[in-house]
C-alpha cells in the first residue's frame, strides 16, 4: 500500500493511519471490555517523520478526528468528542488522560 502511494506521488502529503481489528471472538477478548477486546494496534505515518515508538498509553479511535485535524493545523470544534494524540506521536505526555471509556453495545 504505501509503495502504491509513492508510485502516486503523494507519500509526501499523505497522513496513514492502521487501526487493526481485535480478533477472534474468544472469552475475555473480542466484545468485551477486558484487555484483549480492546487494546489493538495503532500506527501512524507522518510524512516527514522518521521517529518509530512505541508507547502505552490509553487512546480511542475516537481521537483519530481531532488528532488528524491538529496534525493539518486545523482547529477542532469545541464540542467534538475525543482528544487529539498528538503529543505522543511529539514524544510528550498526553495531559490529563488517566482513562478511556470502553463498552460493548449488545
């Protein structure tokens, strides 16, 4: 996938971000709000950004609007839920962020 946006022309200006599934559907994992139904993988590539990390800090893909908003340098509207991740891509902390809510819908 990214070899076909270099061949486009746009691995410059283009932000990729993987958010992975949870898995099979085994006790204690997928729907569920134990560990293993909802931790999953997080990438993002940043043109211009060389850094690779790791890190373990809580965040929803409900941040992924406002953190690609502040990553274009566009405000986010003040009653949008989630918080931006940016400061932890920067290698910071992310302030005030103890806790995200999970929960299963069925």
């Amino acid at each position: 996938l990214l070899e076909e946006l270099k061949s486009s022309g746009h691995d410059d200006d283009t932000i990729v971000i993987f958010l992975s599934d949870h898995g099979m559907s085994f006790p204690f994992s997928k729907a569920t709000v134990y560990y293993n139904g909802t931790w999953s993988p997080l990438l993002v590539r940043i043109p211009g950004q060389q850094s690779t990390q790791s890190r373990d800090e809580f965040v929803s893909s409900v941040d992924v609007m406002p953190s690609l908003l502040e990553l274009l340098h566009i405000d986010a509207p003040a009653e949008m839920d989630g918080r931006s991740w940016v400061p932890l891509l920067k290698g910071e902390k992310q302030p005030n962020r103890d806790f995200v809510v999970t929960h299963v819908n069925t």
